[in-house]
C-alpha cells in the first residue's frame, strides 16, 4: 500500500508550509520570510556586530533555502535547518569593519583551576537569561563581551541563550557533539561573567 499520504514526523506549521512550497505553492515562500527574517537579522546582527553584513547574510541564508528547500528532510524542524544554512553564511563571512577585527582569544585564561566550583560560585546577575539581559540597560556591555568572543563560541551561546536551541539542536545545526556544545556553553558563560564583573562591581 502506498505511503503518499503518509504525514511527515514534524508537522509542526513550518513543515507544512515547506510542504506546499516544495508542492509548487513557490508563491508561499514570501511566508516563510515573513516568519523568519527579524529573528535572522537579530541572529546576524550579534555574530556579525555589523547591520550590513547581517542584512547580507539574511539574503544569502534565504538564497540559500530557496535553492536546496526541495531536499528538505522532514524528520528534521525547519527552525533547525534554517539556522544551521544561517550558521554557515556567518563562518563564511569576516567583518568587515575596522574597529571590530577578528580575534581568536584563548578562553583558557579564564577557566580557574576547579571549573565546577566556579559554577556553583556563580553571582544571582550572571545567571540572568541573556535574551533578557539583552534588553537591559547593560545591553551594549553584553553585546561588546558577544562581539569580543571567537565565533565558535559565540554562536554556541547564541543559539542556546539567546535563539533558545536545546543541547541537542545546537549540536545539529553545529555539527558538534552534545559535550563539545557544553563545554564550549560553559566557557563562553564564564568569559562574559569576566567581561561584565566591572560593570556589577560598580552596582
């Protein structure tokens, strides 16, 4: 018997849309802009730290689904698969501004000795959600401590603290490991409690 009717294992909305779109509805893809390009432009706006550059990237991940959307696989969230194309459009561009060059920091310097009595030691402020952090008045402090993080872990803390990716999601759209997503999460979180250790000493 035939599976043609047979509903994909994520029928969440998007898949549905990707299923029409992929059905000839091309018209529909406007769609799937509208849902996704302000989260997109925010996603590029703190892995690039330029407004130009996050606009091109937007571009280039849409040109990039329109061309490759027919071999969506549908086991997969579309979210997933959408930030994995952004992900890649972001290690595939440099900044182009002269203030913000690229550095590669060496985190160790700011791992202590005992990394688990570092986390239980943490302050109440450098467990506050970054995607609320974000819109405080320290905002331009954490985007600065964002920006001055090498990519591979900026993108981590992004996608878990900011996009709201589980473990596992990071990992797919990273193509790393659960562990790797963790060990280089709990680095990152320890170098913005670093950056932003001035800022609340002054509180």
């Amino acid at each position: 018997m035939s599976n043609a009717s047979e509903k994909p294992k994520n029928n969440d909305k998007d898949t549905e849309l990707v299923r029409a779109i992929n059905d000839g509805r091309q018209d529909r893809f406007y769609e799937l802009v509208k849902r996704y390009e302000k989260n997109l432009y925010n996603f590029g706006l703190r892995m690039c730290d330029n407004p130009s550059d996050a606009e091109d990237m937007v571009q280039d991940t849409f040109l990039n689904v329109f061309k490759y959307l027919f071999g969506f696989r549908y086991e997969t969230k579309f979210r997933n698969w959408l930030y994995r194309i952004a992900t890649s459009v972001c290690l595939k561009k440099k900044r182009r501004s002269k203030f913000a060059p690229e550095r590669e920091l060496s985190l160790d310097e700011f791992l202590p000795a005992d990394e688990s009595a570092a986390s239980m030691n943490m302050p109440s402020w450098a467990s506050q959600p970054l995607d609320r952090v974000l819109d405080e008045e320290l905002g331009g402090v954490i985007r600065q401590a964002l920006a001055d993080l090498p990519k591979k872990y900026r993108l981590v803390i992004v996608l878990r603290d900011v996009e709201g990716f589980s473990t596992q999601e990071a990992a797919e759209i990273l193509g790393l490991t659960p562990t790797n997503i963790k060990v280089r999460l709990h680095r990152a979180r320890l170098f913005l409690r670093e950056a932003l250790k001035a800022y609340y000493e002054k509180e």
